[in-house]
C-alpha cells in the first residue's frame, strides 16, 4: 500500500517490531516495513497520522485504493468499520547502512489505562497498551523531508529556545531537546502525571529541564509565569499540548514578556473536553 495522497505526504504500511513502557503513561512504539524507504523528515517534532484497526480487525480500514479519494471515502465507512485516526509526532527514525530508513518511534499517552483510572481510555491508548510485534498499521507521514508538518523553526538568530509541554508534547520536547546543538540555551518545562514518566534527557546543549510531575494545568502554567529566563535579544517558544493552555502560555510570552509574537510557535494537540473526531468536526 503505497498510494500517493497530496505530497510531500503518502501513506505507509507498517508493522508493530517491538513496545517498551517509558512510565505509567507513556509506552514506545516501534514500526518497521519497506514503504520507509521512502519515508523522510528532518523536523524534531514532526507531526504524522496514524490508522489504527479496531479489536478482531487484521488491518486498519482505509480506502487507500481511491487514491486522492480516500479521505471522503473513509469517512463514509461504518463508524465500526473505519480505522480509527489519531495524530501523532515523530520520536526517532533510524536508518540503515544503506541510508535508507529501518525503523520509526512513536510514543503513546495512556489516557485511561489500567485499573482504578479517573478517565476512559480511548481507542488509541487501548491500541498501544496491547501493541504486540506484527500489528498492522497505516500512517500517514512525509515524504519529502522539510514539509508543513514541522513546526519547531526557530530563526538562526535564536539565542534562547523555551520551551514548555504537556505529556503529549513530551515525545517532539524530548527530541528537540535531545537534537540541539552544543553552545544553545534553552529552558524546558515538560509536564508528566508520574514520577517515573521522568525521563533521561542528554543534550550537547546548555538546557535546564524541569519536570512538572503531576501539576494541574494552573500549577503547570505558574511554573512558567513566576520564572525568571535568562537575558535574550532573540529568544524562540515552542508551547505544545492542550489546547487551552497552549494559547493561556502564547498570551503570556506575547503579552507579559514581550516576545516577538513571529517568534512564538504554539500548537494545540489536544482539547480538554473533546475527542480527536469532535476537534476535527470543528475545523
């Protein structure tokens, strides 16, 4: 299934190789096949789609044969039918010898797992937490390596990169973090339900992690009003996680420090409130 869909974007059958749980709300997820090949990103916070099949299903229900038709085409298959879609960001790739790409990680929130749990889990969390090698899956990602899917951009002139996320932020923040060269200061504020959400973050650059371990949203975003950041002329943001809070934070940056507002990405992952198929049915 290699059906071409709008590049620089296609679809890319995949196979579960192997999952490892991170804590108790992150597990890690990692697909092979040969469709990745043809799979290129270079962005740190690459944002992919991915079709899950529903319990009993061999494979996730999608029309990729009507080629540019498939959206329409998935939306008009039975709601028990139709895979089920989820949007997701990039954790790693891994290349071959060859340079070709072997393997990809994506990383899950648990919403809802486990037994004596507030909240519901939802389909894609019930998904990842069975995963098991040779589970079949569809995502939808790049082919072309700089496309509209990445959003972590910050200007050359960049002296400072802050940054501040929720748990499903955690899997681009980490990357981002991991990737950025010696000699940069950044300020990172990552929050996780559980202590042993924490992770062992190494960087070449001058970065202060903090994690904020099971903060309400309130409590998360205080953490970065009352900060002090260090002296920039040309800092960079990157906010991400939900959605009220991401815009809460972009007002902050914008309004309370001055930041240049082209210099403050924000991205909304998720809504308190809505699913992912509410969320689209709105815009």
């Amino acid at each position: 299934m290699t059906t071409a869909v709008a590049a620089p974007f296609r679809f890319f059958a995949l196979q579960v190789v192997r999952t490892r749980r991170l804590g108790p709300s992150l597990a890690r997820v990692t697909f092979a096949g040969p469709d990745l090949a043809a799979f290129h990103s270079d962005g740190l916070d690459q944002s992919l789609s991915l079709f899950l099949p529903h319990p009993g299903q061999a494979e996730p229900a999608v029309p990729v044969e009507l080629g540019d038709g498939w959206w329409q085409g998935w939306r008009e298959l039975p709601d028990d039918v139709r895979a089920v879609m989820r949007s997701y960001t990039l954790r790693a790739l891994r290349r071959d010898t060859d340079g070709h790409t072997a393997e990809i990680d994506v990383d899950f929130v648990l919403h809802g797992v486990g037994p004596g749990s507030p909240v519901q889990a939802g389909p894609a969390a019930r998904w990842a937490a069975d995963a098991a090698p040779g589970d079949r899956v569809l995502l939808l990602g790049p082919a072309v390596a700089d496309n509209r899917a990445i959003r972590f951009r910050p200007p050359k002139d960049t002296d400072l990169v802050v940054i501040w996320g929720d748990e499903t932020a955690v899997p681009a923040a980490c990357a981002i973090v991991e990737s950025l060269p010696a000699g940069t200061r950044a300020r990172v504020w990552l929050k996780v339900p559980h202590t042993d959400d924490v992770q062992d973050l190494g960087t070449a650059a001058d970065a202060e992690v903090t994690w904020l371990v099971g903060d309400g949203p309130e409590a998360a975003l205080d953490a970065v009003r009352e900060a002090r950041l260090p002296t920039a002329e040309h800092p960079y943001v990157w906010i991400a996680g939900e959605s009220g809070c991401v815009k809460r934070l972009r007002r902050h940056f914008v309004g309370e420090r001055g930041i240049d507002r082209r210099r403050v990405t924000f991205v909304g992952y998720w809504r308190r409130g809505l699913t992912e198929e509410q969320l689209r049915e709105q815009g």
